[in-house]
C-alpha cells in the first residue's frame, strides 16, 4: 500500500513538473479513435466506413503509428508525436474499386475506374 502511494505521489509530481510520461494503454485508445476521424475525414468517408484500425506501437524516434483500412479498400497510416496528441503525419494508398457516384472530374484518384 505505502509503495503504490508514493508511486503514484511520483507520477503525479512528474506530470505537474512536465515531464512526458510513456504513452498507457488510454493513451493508445484516444489515438486510435483520432485516427478513425482523421481517416474518415481524409479520405472522404463515414467513421463507420473505417473497417480496421492498429496501433502499431512507438518507434525510435519516439513517435507512434496507427494502421487501418477503409470498405473502400484504402489503407492508411496515422502518426502520432511523442506525446500522442496529434497526427504529424498522413499517408494512404488509393482506392481499390471504382465508386458508382465518382465524377468525371474525380476519376484520376479511382485507379480501379480505368
């Protein structure tokens, strides 16, 4: 009891002073549900239309990837900061089928609509 009192007295007076602690399972839930909004915005979506997310874990340099897909066959990666609080970086690959609804104008970013 005394040691998980002053554990905790420790992380508290850390996090008081600014120090960043190492990104908790919480924190990789929040990042993951900010991905499927991002995602779902990027790619002109519904969050529902978000199919498959991962959070892929932190990488040497510190910062932190969320994988996922979309029913539109387009895969995409979220990268988060150090901290975890927002995307730094967006990368996804293009659609795989061919929307019924696409524009003439919008075909180029369908490579499946010839």
């Amino acid at each position: 009891m005394k040691t998980t009192l002053i554990a905790t007295a420790l992380a508290s007076s850390l996090g008081i002073l600014g120090f960043v602690l190492p990104a908790s399972a919480a924190d990789e839930a929040t990042m993951m549900s900010k991905c499927n909004t991002y995602a779902a915005r990027h790619l002109g979506v519904s969050t529902t239309d978000i199919v498959e997310l991962k959070y892929e874990g932190t990488r040497t340099d510190g910062t932190h990837a969320v994988n996922g897909s979309a029913s539109n066959g387009q895969t995409f990666q979220c990268s988060f900061g150090p901290a975890g609080k927002h995307v730094v970086n967006w990368t996804h690959s293009a659609p795989t089928n061919c929307p019924a609804d696409v524009s003439e104008a919008d075909r180029y970013m369908y490579p499946a609509c010839g």
